[in-house]
C-alpha cells in the first residue's frame, strides 16, 4: 500500500487560466541547488518536495562552493516559511506567497509519510533518485486527478523517469531564451533599399570627427541604443553606424572609426572582418562600461581585447592594470591541485592569453629582440591573473577587467562578478555558449546569455557577436567539417 502525504484537492482553479487543476512539481535536489528561488517560480502551480531532497540538500550544505551557497539559501528559505506556518498547515500545504514572491500563487508539500516503492526490482531501492522516482509514482497513483510532474536538471533521470512512465521536465524558468538563435547580435542588417528611404533630406552634421545622421521611419523602432548598424549597397556608397540615440520613431546614428586602416591600429592590431571593427569600437570606447563579445573559437575575441586593454593601460593610461579571470574547469580530466601562489595556479588557465601576447609582442618589428623583452616584462607588470574564488567583497578602481570563457558562468556568478566594478573599471566578457562545460548550465541559461539579454540597449554597454574565423585555414575548416 502507497502512503504519501495527503494534498488537498483544489475545488477552484487558481489564476483561472481555465487549464483544470495546478499541476504537482515534484522537484528534484539538483534544481534547488542549481537556483534557489525555484520554489517560487512555478507560478499557481504547486511544488512537493521529497523527503530524499531534503536529505541531499543537508549533505551538500557544508562548503564554500556555490552549489554550498545554495543548498544553505534554500533550507533558510524553507526554514522561514516553515516558521510562518503551523503546524497543521503543514500537511495541508505552505502558501508559497508567504515571503512576499507576488509570482508563487501555488503551495509547498513536504513528504510526511514513509512510501513504498512501486518500481521495478531492479532498481536498488538505496539510490536517492529511485526514492524520489517511487514519490512521483505514489503521487501519481494516488491523485490521479492532478498531474503530477518530476523536475530535474538531471538528463539520466528524466529519462528513467520517461521509460518508468512517469512525466518528466527540465527546470526551464532559468532560461533567458528559449531559442538561443534569437539571442542579441549587436548588429543588424539596414534594408537595402535604406538609401531610397532616408537618402534625401536627411539631417547630418560633424561632431568630434564623426558623422552624425538623424533618420526617421517604422524600422527605427526596433533599434537599440549601441546597437551596430550597416548597409553594403553594390552602387551607393555603404554606410557603418552605432545606433547613439533613439526618441520614439527618430534615432541618431554615428559612423565608426575605421580600425581596419593601419593608421587607426590598436597595439599593432588591425580589424580583419566587420565585426571585429565593431567590437574595436566598443572596446577603444571609454564611455562603453560594458563589452560583450560572442564567437567561436579563432574569432579574435581574446587579441581584441587584449590590444585594446594595452592600448589604453599602457599608452593612453585610461586604465591602471588589465586583470584577467576565468572559470577553471578542465575540457578533460582534472590533473589535481597546482602548487604555488594565485597567479602561479591560475596561469595554466590562461595559455590562450599567453599566446595572444606573444602575439602582440611581435607587432614591433623595429624594436629588437631586448626591446621586445623589455616589452614583454613591462605588459606581465600590467596584466594580473586572479582566480574567481576570491572575487567576493573586491571593489576594482580604474580596471580594465576581462572575463574569459564566460560562458561557464551562472548568472549569479555575473552578477558577483560585474559588481565587483569600481569607477572608472571597464568589464569584457568574451565566450562561446556553444562550448559550455559546466553541469546543468545551457545555452540558454548560461551567464553570458543572461547578461546580454539584460545588458542590450543601455547606453554605456554594447554587444557583438563575432561571425568570422581568422585563426587559420586549417582552423576554419576544421570548424566547418568536424
């Protein structure tokens, strides 16, 4: 006989969305330690949580790692509404709306009673996941007017879950997009009738040594400020601009500096291809707080960054230093603790920065072999390696701060990281989200993804998706036939 906790049946719909009874979130451990706040983001549906998930939660409680760091948010979460609730409410259900989340309209069920499980005698009945799969099956047997649904990150137990009969999602409301093709460009195509459009009449003017122009029309409205435009007419002449402001259906446009001319070179570094030209243009901009840049691997996001961080740390002095962070996880088996101090452990990490350095050391043909050693020590005197673990509580004051495959990132790591920015600090984020290795992160919940879903159209912040390989010919076509 199958004991669960007993749930009430709703007599009425919640939210009247007209759809029967809420459904019963059965939530896996891995979703609350993946983010805390997914008990209240089931909406006027309700969550149950087995008693196995309260016990994995106690055991990963212990440590200063962010699956710790949440394991502790959520029992204080579950504490405090606990605390608020009697005794008998307990077995009737938590109001989820109990601390403040205007969004949870549902309630929180606690497994109270021993169930015994109704599942294949193959499964060990010990396994923490084969316990939580026998709740999901007494809940389902014994409300067979709800639907009972199991939520975990994990792909191995979702599809036990599906050969067992039981139905089973992804945690998906960490998702900033569901489509990740979708995802901000930072570029956009002008029609190539634009000129036709906005040719004649239109009110330009110099100003800092760019051109300005003021256009007017339907497609203004869905510019962003910051956003790059362009249009490469076979007759009329072409036209690349950054989207500078937007009043309704008029927006001002401004022409960009050319770093594809040897004359605008940024550390010895020209612009290949037009994307790079508009992330130079980000990158080389002071008022620009926040840079974004997407793109696979030989797309020129780590030189980029680096000349441009030089360039205003070395010649300019806009900064002081260039620090570098990055995620440390390995591509493939983990070789153990590195010895030394923080630089010495972090800089197996940064093997991309030290090749794009050898890079621009070789820019100065003129200076000689002592000259470019004098080079070389004077940009390691700049350039500070730092690991992630110790970012918590730092303020950077005049940085130039770059993040390196920050595709590995939660998006409440980003959050950690971006406000650790002091005045005058510029933040650039460069990764790939199609080479992501951290577990239970996706394209569309990685922490890159996130912040420039969030980041687009503010003024001080831009974004550029970088399309063209420049490593070699050998890397390009390895990228497009492997």
């Amino acid at each position: 006989m199958l004991s669960v906790v007993p749930i009430a049946q709703p007599t009425t719909r919640r939210k009247g969305n007209g759809k029967g009874p809420p459904k019963l979130f059965v939530l896996d451990t891995n979703v609350l330690m993946h983010d805390p706040t997914s008990l209240f983001r089931f909406e006027e549906h309700d969550v149950y949580l087995p008693m196995m998930t309260l016990e994995e939660l106690d055991d990963h409680k212990k440590g200063m790692s962010e699956v710790a760091r949440n394991a502790r948010q959520v029992s204080r979460s579950l504490d405090a509404l606990v605390a608020q609730a009697a005794d008998a409410s307990i077995e009737s259900g938590i109001e989820l709306s109990r601390l403040g989340s205007k969004d949870a309209q549902g309630k929180l069920f606690f497994q109270t009673h021993a169930v015994s499980l109704a599942l294949p005698s193959g499964l060990p009945v010990g396994k923490a996941d084969n316990q939580i799969l026998g709740v999901v099956r007494a809940l389902q047997e014994s409300h067979p007017n709800r639907q009972v649904v199991l939520v975990s990150k994990d792909i191995n137990m979702r599809i036990k879950a599906r050969a067992l009969g039981l139905p089973a999602e992804d945690y998906y409301n960490d998702q900033v997009l569901e489509d990740t093709d979708l995802l901000y460009t930072g570029v956009r195509v002008l029609p190539s009738d634009f000129w036709d459009r906005h040719g004649k009449g239109i009110e330009s003017w110099q100003q800092g040594g760019f051109t300005f122009y003021r256009v007017t029309g339907p497609q203004v409205a869905n510019f962003l400020v910051n956003e790059f435009v362009y249009f490469e007419g076979d007759g009329a002449p072409s036209l690349y601009a950054q989207v500078k402001e937007i009043n309704g259906r008029t927006a001002v446009l401004r022409t960009l500096r050319d770093y594809t001319h040897s004359k605008n070179a940024v550390w010895g570094i020209t612009a290949r291809n037009r994307e790079q030209n508009f992330a130079l243009n980000l990158l080389m901009n002071p008022d620009c707080d926040f840079v974004t840049l997407l793109g696979q691997a030989g797309t020129g996001k780590t030189l980029l960054a680096l000349a441009a961080g030089l360039t205003q740390v070395l010649e300019s002095k806009t900064y002081t230093e260039i620090i570098v962070t990055r995620v440390t996880v390995p591509v493939g088996e983990d070789i153990g603790f590195l010895p030394g101090t923080e630089e010495e452990k972090m800089s197996p990490w940064m093997g991309a920065f030290d090749d794009n350095l050898d890079v621009l050391n070789k820019t100065d043909d003129q200076a000689g072999e002592w000259g470019r050693a004098a080079t070389q020590d004077l940009i390691r005197s700049r350039i500070k390696i730092k690991s992630l673990n110790f970012m918590r509580g730092r303020t950077f004051i005049n940085k130039f701060l770059i993040i390196d495959e920050a595709q590995n990132l939660t998006p409440k790591q980003m959050k950690t990281l971006i406000t650790r920015a002091g005045p005058g600090t510029k933040v650039i984020c460069l990764g790939n989200i199609a080479q992501i290795d951290t577990p239970y992160l996706t394209e569309g919940s990685s922490g890159l993804t996130y912040v420039v879903d969030r980041f687009k159209g503010w003024s001080h912040s831009g974004h550029v998706t970088l399309q063209r390989g420049e490593r070699s010919r050998l890397a390009d076509h390895a990228a497009d036939v492997l």
